[in-house]
C-alpha cells in the first residue's frame, strides 16, 4: 500500500451561516462562564485581558528564575494534558507552546504532519480533532486553512467533550497568540515611556500575506492614539479588511513605499518576511525586496529608543549586524512567547490566580 487517501469532506449543519457572521457576534461562542475559553481572533482580546495577561506573563518570568519558583508552576497543572497540532511548518511557535506547557506541568503529545495520522486513511480533520479531544485537556493548532481552528472549536463546543483550541496560526489570517507576545514585548521595551499607548509603529515587508502584522493591527483597538505604518511593495500592501477595521475605530494608519523615510518617525519597526509559501501568481522569487530590509547603516537614522521586532524566521530583513544593538528586540520577543503562552495556558486553566497570589 502506498500512497494516501483523498480527505473526507463532512458537511457541517450551520457551519457556513457561522462563519460568514460578523466577528463580533461570534465572540460569545468561544467563552464559557464569561472568560475566554477558545483562542482563535486577536479580537478576542480587550485590554483589561491584555493588561492581566502582561501581569502574569510577568509573574512567570520572575518565578521561573528560580527552582523553587519552576517547581510552584510545575505544580499548578500536571493533571492536565496538551496536544500540539501542527501540519505547518513551524519552530518558535512549536517550541514556546511546548515548553510553556512544561514549565507549568502538563504533558504533551504532538503531530507535525499529516503523514503518520489517520488522515493518510482519508480521516477528516474535523473527526482527527475529535480524536485528540478525547485525550487531551487543551488542543494547540497550527494549520494552513484559514478557519480551520476557528471550524474544530466550533465543531468540538456542540460535542460532550469541549476541549480549549488555541490558533497557533491558520493559514495567512491569523495569529493570535503571537500577537499577544508582540504586544508583551512592545509593552516591556517602552515600560518606561508610558507603554504602547500613544506610539507610532510601523510595520515592514509583506503585510498582505503575512498573518502576524495582520493579528497584531486588529490588536491595536485597546491602545490610545497609536498609529500605524504600513511599509510594503505595492504587491503586498496591507489588505482591505485590516484598513476597514482600522478605519471604524479611528485608528490611523499611512501607507508607504519608502521605508527610509518612516524610520526617524516611529517608536517601533516591526519587520517581516515575504511569505513565499503562499505565492498564488507570477512573482519574482529571486527578489528579496532590499529596499525593505533594515541595515546597520539605519541604526543610526531611527530614534535613540525605536525598538526593532520580528517575528522570526528572518531571511534577509535584517541584517544581522542588527543583533546586537540594544533596540534589536527580536531574540527577547521569541523568548516572550514563551512567558506569555505559559500566562495563556494558565489563565485558560483559571490557575492564574495562584500564581499572582505568589507576589501579594
Ligand atoms: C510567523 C508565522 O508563522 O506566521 N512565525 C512565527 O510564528 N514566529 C512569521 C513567519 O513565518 O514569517
């Protein structure tokens, strides 16, 4: 035998009229008991939830710099179980999720492909979710559909067994999560100029495709007076759906093709890479778009405090004579990840209230 088999295609009653309905009107579906139970938008998240959510990030990072501190957290869950699903490549998303489970006790199960599964018998994802459900307390999904983590909570919220999903990326739409260690990590480096709160960021490569830049603008609707600006190829400017939702909360936000001039402006630079992976058309895949990657020569034209980000992985964005510069932020914000997922994971499992009673 080899080869796989087609995948099954299940017809779910009700589930296109969801999903086609306006955001908001979806976010209730994915609470229980008025706290958020699946992650699957960044719109999910309100401010309050992100200030608590930095406060316990916070209170994780300073309890894990010691042993008995590790052991505290190793104790809040290890009655609890993971299951990380990721069919798309990934490293530091992986790998944060893992070890912010290990540091808080749960154990963890994983799939990277869909090789070794059932879907090679033609199983649906739908019934494979399903499956992990059974297992597992918590259901971690990287997946190249957009909807698809949004599609199994909504399947697995209507069975007797409702595990939490969290969206560690679906497709070129979202990544919630990873907007949450951007905000942390933005918020950590102007904790001494009045946080996020009234900051120009601009944002740098391909903001069509790219899913970060897109969760992390919907998140600026909690913060005061922030701008954005959008620095791309005219190919991969930032798509329609973004600009609208910025528009409606009177957000601004400034399109560009010259990067050089936006660098003296803003507080943050956020680089990306071109997401090659999702080419649909005709596109010169020898072109790394030099004119939209951050050189050491820019160092000395950005503000003395303008924190440069990335979600990482880098191709040729920034040069890594970057790295060491104290405004290069990316290394910490990978490293964020982790303390704020751990935070995720422990507010999901309502234990975070343990850990915050640890510093009062
Ligand atoms: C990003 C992703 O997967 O969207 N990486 C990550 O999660 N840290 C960014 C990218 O791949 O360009």
């Amino acid at each position: 035998m080899n080869g796989s088999v087609e995948q099954t295609r299940q017809t779910y009653q009700g589930w296109d009229e969801f999903y086609n309905k306006d955001i908001d009107e979806k976010l209730d579906f994915f609470k229980l008991n008025g706290r958020l139970f699946d992650v699957i938008f960044a719109q999910q998240f309100d401010r309050p939830f992100m200030d608590y959510l930095c406060k316990i990030a916070d209170m994780i990072r300073l309890l894990a710099q010691t042993k008995m501190g590790q052991e505290k957290l190793r104790h809040l869950l290890p009655h609890k179980r993971a299951m990380l699903y990721f069919v798309q490549p990934s490293t530091r998303t992986f790998l944060s999720f893992q070890n912010a489970c290990y540091i808080l006790g749960l154990s963890v199960s994983e799939s990277r492909g869909t090789s070794t599964s059932s879907e090679v018998k033609g199983e649906s994802s739908e019934d494979t979710i399903r499956t992990f459900a059974s297992y597992v307390d918590l259901i971690i999904a990287r997946h190249p559909e957009a909807g698809f983590a949004e599609k199994t909570a909504w399947v697995l919220n209507q069975t007797d067994r409702p595990v939490p999903i969290l969206n560690g990326g679906s497709g070129p739409d979202q990544h919630p999560t990873q907007a949450l260690l951007d905000i942390y990590t933005l918020e950590r480096s102007f904790q001494h100029i009045g946080g996020l709160d009234g900051k120009k960021i601009a944002m740098v490569g391909d903001l069509k495709r790219g899913r970060t830049v897109r969760s992390l603008s919907y998140l600026m609707k909690n913060y005061n007076d922030v701008s954005l600006y959008f620095v791309s190829p005219d190919i991969f400017r930032m798509k329609d759906d973004i600009k609208k939702f910025l528009k409606k909360r009177d957000i601004p936000y400034y399109e560009t093709d010259d990067f050089e001039s936006v660098m003296p402006l803003v507080d943050a630079i956020y680089m990306t890479r071109i997401q090659k992976e999702y080419s649909d058309g005709p596109s010169n895949e020898a072109d790394t778009y030099p004119e939209f990657h951050f050189k050491k020569e820019h160092l000395s034209i950005i503000q003395p405090h303008c924190t440069i980000m990335h979600p990482l992985p880098r191709r040729y964005e920034i040069e890594v004579e970057v790295d060491n510069d104290p405004r290069a932020a990316y290394w910490q914000q990978e490293r964020n990840g982790m303390w704020i997922r751990a935070a995720l994971i422990a507010y999901i499992f309502g234990v975070e209230s343990e850990i915050l009673s640890e510093f009062s």
